[in-house]
C-alpha cells in the first residue's frame, strides 16, 4: 500500500501566517533603525507598559515625540574629546567643587549626642531618648547627602557601639583621638572634641598621630604648624617602632640574664674541682667580704673626688664660674632648640607619652569619693577608627600583650579598662567608623574604608594610586615597565589604572582561565593591598604616600618620600621579555642593565653533565687496514663483537651460567633423544625466554 504524502506545512507556520496576515514584510536593511522613523509594529505593541529604557530607546523616543528628523552616519569618526577620562573619578575642577562644599558643610558632620538624664529617669524612657536621638542624626545626614549631593563614608550604624562611646566619655578624664599619619584629617572627628567639652569642661582632648615613622622629619613639621594653627593638641607616637624596642630590650635581658647564669655555673663547676664543702663556705664568705671592700673603696674615691672638685672650686672660683656659665648657657640654648623641635615633631616613646598623658590631663584630686567610686584615678580614653592603632598603642603602653590586636573590624566589642598604675586607668573604646566627606567611592577604597576583596570595579582606584605615586617609582618597586600611549593617541604623561595593571599582570603571569588576557582584577588586588596596607616603616614598604595639610601640594609634600623608595634597595630585577611579538600590545621591553649573577661550581658541574654529549665508544680497526666507526650507545650492542661474532661474557659468574646452560641442554637431549622439550612450567605464569638481554 502506497505511503501518504507528508504535509508540508505545519500548525505553528498556519497560526503565525494568521496572526501577520496582511502586515508587510520587514526587509533585509530595514531592522537597523538609523533615523527616527521607528517600526511600532502591531497594535498589541503599542499597549505594552514600558518602565525602563535604555540610553538609546530613550533618545529615539524623544526625538520621535518631538518630531524631529535626523539620519546617522556611517563610518564618518569623530573625536569628541581628546584625552581620557575615567568615569568614576572626578575631573579637576569637579573635585574643587567638591572639596569646596566639603569645608563649608563640614559643622554639619556630627556625632550622635546623648540625651539627658537623671537619677529619676527609668531605663526604658531613657532608651526610647536616645533612639529618638540616634534617629535624628540619622535623618540629618540623610538629609545632606540628598539636598547637597554631598558622598559620605560608611558610617556606624549600630546604636549599641555609640553607646560604649557615650560611657567612655563619660568616665574618662582625657580624650585620646587615634589617628593614622597617613591621612590625620579623614580619621579625626572634630565634632566629638566639641561633644567632649559639652560633656565636661574639665574634660581635655588629644590628637594622637600614629604611625609617625611613615612620616619624614619635614612633613611632621608641616602637620605640626597646622595643627598649631588650629589650636589643636597633638603628639606623634609609632606603635610598630615602640613594639619593637621592647622587643629588644627584653631579648637584652633574657641575655644577660643566660650570661650570668651560665658564669655563676662555671663558678660553682671550678669550686667544686679546687676545694671540697667547708672550702666552698669559707671561699664565699671571703667574697662577701671582698665584695664589701671594693664598695667601701669606691665610695671612697667618690669621697676624694668630691673634695678636689670642691677644692679646685675654692681656689680658683671666678674660672669655674666662667667656666659652668659657658656649659650652662650652651646646654641652655641647645635644651631650648631640641626641646622645641622634638616636642612638636619628635617621635615619642612610651616613657614620653606616659609622661605627656600625665601632663595633658586634668587634676583628678578635687574628686568626691562618695559620688565616684574612682575618684583620684586618672582615666584616659581612647578612641579612633578601625585599624590605626589603638590596641597596638595600649599593648606598647603597658609592656606585654593584654588587649588582642586584629585587622578585622569590629574586635573589641565593649570597652575595656586596664590598669597601668594605681592611678592611672586605661578606657579601650570599640573601634568606631565616624562619618566623613570622601570625593568618590575610588577614595574610599585607597583610604581602606571599603573592603578590597569585595570591589567590583577595580580601574579607578587604581588610577588613583598612579596619580599620586610617581611612574618611576612604581617601576623600581615592581620591576615593570609601563607602557603608556603618547600625547598625540589622547595620553596625559600620566600612566592610567589599566596600562598599570596590563603590565603588572603580564610581568607576574597573571591571565584570565578562558580567554588567556592579562587578569587585571587580580593585578589590581595585589597593588590595592600595598598601598592600604603599607605595614613596616619608611625605606621597607611598598606604596607609601601620605596626605598633606590643607592647602598644600601633594607632589611637592611627598617628593623627599618617594625619592628614597626610589634610589633606596627598591630596585628588583625588571621583567623577563615576552615571547609576543614587539608590535604587540602586551610586549615589554627586554632591562637595559641586567646584572646576570655569576654560576657557582655546582651550576656549572650540573649544567656540563645535562648538555654534555653522550660518549660514543669506536674501533678503528677495519677490512683492508680501513677504518670504521662502530656506535655502541646501549648495553646490548656489546653483545656482539666489531666482526659480528657473539662476544664472550665478561664475568666469572657469566662463564658459569653459560657453562650450567650447556651441561642442561646436553642432558635433556639424551633423555628426549630427538630433542624434544616439554614445556611443563607452572601454569599461568609468564615465561621469560632470556633471549637477548642475558649478557648484558
């Protein structure tokens, strides 16, 4: 029976016919819209609610309601601007706009107060006070960022946290404000030294500068005039390097202190070998008494001293007068000149801090114990941002490790209170994040308020770092070069984030899984994390820079800085050439001045035996007195002799088994009479004839 015929059409094909029946066909050209006569199709199309747009459907439609008729052209390039903008900074004249509307709002960055209380006051009406509070100043800086247009910091949200901070004002004499040296003013609050008057006027603030050792003697000075100017009270202090004199001073001591011990055992050793007991007794009462001698001795030589110098002074008194005048007017002025400088740019030691907290303070004696229950102590509290330092500073104060120290936000979740000296009390206040003026969210992240390893977009911040470290020194760290466009392809003579990150990814091996590109976003995290977390002192780090005073030129404020990193031993091996061809985007040109390291014995004795050529033993011995050549490369070319005949074994233990072989195969062909082996072996197991590799 014949097949029927398949349809050649199909049901979906029919309802889409029906559906556009006698709607004209869209041609080949005219799916590209190039003017704004715009293809609306259908009527079903003119009813859809249309919510979002993007750039290009917004400005066909406006165009087309406002009936105005306009046609693209096509390859016809036109340079709009000519150099390179990153979008996410801002331009020159838009950040002084900014810094502009940052000096004259800045009044309006406050701290949450605390609202006022009394003995009567219950605790639940005094905690609906201060969230109504703590409500306010939020709805204020809300109101900022909207009416102004002003970027905040991320700032503390958590009510608890700015309640600790209420309590350590609250208890504390003297105000210690921690900032890091690198940018004092982004981490200092001026509102909460207005709030801490308002607290108490006996009450006193300090700004204390750590992280001092990344600042040179010249930019202290700086920063010491302008807060000078200011009316500001401030010190500089280093953590790290008060850390490590301790460090030091106690390895010195468990030193002398393994020294003595170990003489006073060789003592006891050779007392022991001379004399017996009874010696021993007599031998160290006759120390003790020897001893006692040498410091009556002493103190009377002191004594005879003395006297000469008073009777030296009794002879002639006009000569030493002269003479203690000229040391007591040189010691004078050099005191007056060193003390100035070193109280206001000076990098103080514990000892000095500890004194200078005692100084600053206020008297605490005029205290009524019945009313508090630590009057006559003097409490010091401290307070600052995350990671500057506060923990490291109160560890260096005490001596030994008491408070845990941790990068992590967020560590210390309540105050703590340490004991220094009977009267004198620490208060560790829980690192809290003020609210600041920043420029862009670029800042934000150069100034390691926002996370690194939770960026997304990663070119301006690292262009940033390009504009404020120099290229030169960025290739003597790295050991890169940079290769940027010239002036005439839109280039500033400023290397942007990406041509940064292009070499720094090529020159470190860093490429993308699929695609095998330079992997910029890993570049970009390594020199983030430099510069953030610069962690040893000046001369050691990677990307140091520190902000300037108001005012105040940043190349100029960090020339002397980025000299030293420069022509210090920062200069590493430059990159390796490419093998990429040299017109290539991501080709580096070979260093100039490679210094190759000469080979030791052991290099040089490894590199002979790998490239050394394999021997090759011969026989010149030939047919006709002619000479041949004769490889013998592998063991089982000496089998056989330079005629072709079979070689004899070499071995004694080689004649014997061959010997053994024979007299066996002789006696099984007299058994078998024809010669005729039955192979009767154990079954499954493979039989090695031994042909071939016996003599080897």
């Amino acid at each position: 029976m014949p097949r029927a015929n398949k349809p050649t059409g199909s049901l979906g094909r029919a309802v889409i016919r029906s559906r556009f029946k006698g709607q004209k066909a869209i041609g080949i050209d005219e799916g590209k819209l190039h003017t704004t006569d715009t293809n609306e199709g259908p009527n079903w199309v003119k009813l859809q609610s249309v919510t979002q747009e993007g750039d290009l459907d917004a400005f066909l439609h406006t165009a087309e309601l406002a009936g105005t008729e306009f046609t693209a052209e096509r390859l016809n390039l036109k340079v709009v601007q000519d150099t390179y903008q990153n979008p996410y900074l801002l331009s020159e004249k838009e950040e002084e706009e900014t810094l502009k509307k940052h000096a004259e709002n800045q009044s309006r960055l406050t701290v949450p107060r605390r609202p006022a209380w009394d003995t009567a006051t219950t605790g639940e009406q005094l905690k609906r006070r201060e969230q109504e509070s703590f409500l306010n100043w939020r709805r204020g800086l809300a109101v900022l960022q909207e009416e102004e247009g002003l970027l905040l910091t991320p700032f503390e949200r958590n009510l608890e946290v700015w309640r600790q901070l209420w309590r350590v004002i609250e208890r504390s004499h003297l105000i210690v404000q921690i900032v890091d040296a690198r940018n004092p003013l982004l981490f200092r609050s001026g509102d909460l030294e207005t709030y801490v008057k308002e607290v108490d006027p006996k009450k006193k603030n300090l700004l204390l500068i750590n992280k001092a050792d990344f600042l040179t003697q010249d930019q202290r000075r700086q920063w010491a005039d302008y807060f000078d100017k200011c009316g500001i009270r401030y010190t500089f202090f280093s953590a790290a390097i008060a850390a490590q004199e301790q460090e030091e001073e106690k390895l010195k001591l468990e030193k002398q202190e393994a020294e003595l011990l170990e003489q006073r055992e060789k003592a006891a050793r050779e007392g022991n070998d001379d004399t017996d007991s009874d010696d021993d007794d007599s031998e160290e009462l006759e120390g003790d008494d020897d001893a006692e001698n040498i410091a009556l001795a002493k103190d009377v030589e002191n004594v005879e001293l003395n006297d000469e110098k008073s009777n030296t002074k009794e002879s002639n008194p006009e000569a030493d007068d002269d003479t203690a005048d000229e040391h007591k007017e040189s010691d004078k002025t050099s005191e007056a000149d060193q003390a100035d400088e070193d109280d206001r740019t000076r990098i103080r030691t514990t000892t000095n801090l500890l004194d200078l907290l005692i100084e600053e303070a206020p008297s605490v004696e005029d205290e009524d114990p019945a009313t508090n229950p630590n009057a006559g102590k003097l409490m010091i509290g401290l307070v600052g941002y995350p990671n500057v330092g506060k923990s490291s500073t109160i560890n260096a104060l005490i001596g030994e490790k008491r408070v845990s120290v941790s990068s992590t936000p967020g560590k210390t979740k309540h105050f703590q209170t340490i004991h220094l000296t009977p009267s004198m009390v620490l208060c560790d206040c829980p690192g809290l994040v003020f609210p600041t003026f920043s420029t862009t969210k670029a800042d934000q992240v150069c100034n390691g308020v926002l996370p690194i390893d939770q960026l997304r977009e990663f070119t301006a911040p690292t262009e940033l770092v390009t504009k404020r470290i120099p290229k030169e020194v960025i290739e003597a760290i790295y050991g890169i070069r940079i290769r940027m466009r010239s002036e005439d392809e839109g280039g500033s003579g400023v290397p942007t984030g990406e041509e940064l990150l292009k070499a720094y990814a090529i020159a470190r091996g860093f490429t993308k899984s699929s695609q095998g590109n330079p992997d910029e976003s890993r570049a970009a995290r390594y020199i983030l994390k430099d510069y953030v977390n610069v962690s040893t002192s000046l001369g050691k780090g990677k990307l140091l820079f520190c902000h300037p005073p108001p005012e105040t030129d940043e190349k100029e404020f960090n020339k002397e800085t980025h000299e030293l990193q420069k022509y210090l031993d920062l200069q590493k091996k430059l990159a390796p050439t490419t093998r990429v061809p040299s017109n290539a985007l991501n080709y580096i040109p070979p260093a100039e001045q490679t210094k190759v390291a000469p080979r030791g014995p052991k290099t040089q004795a490894l590199d002979t035996a790998f490239f050394k050529a394999p021997t090759l033993s011969a026989n010149v011995a030939g047919r006709d007195g002619q000479s041949f050549t004769r490889v013998k490369l592998f063991p089982h070319q000496n089998m056989l002799k330079d005629d072709g005949s079979v070689a004899a074994p070499g071995g004694r233990r080689d004649r014997l088994a061959m010997a053994q072989a024979a007299a066996g195969a002789t006696a099984d062909d007299a058994a078998d009479g024809a010669g005729k082996k039955h192979k009767k072996g154990k079954k499954h197991v493979k039989i090695r004839s031994g042909a071939g590799y016996d003599y080897m």
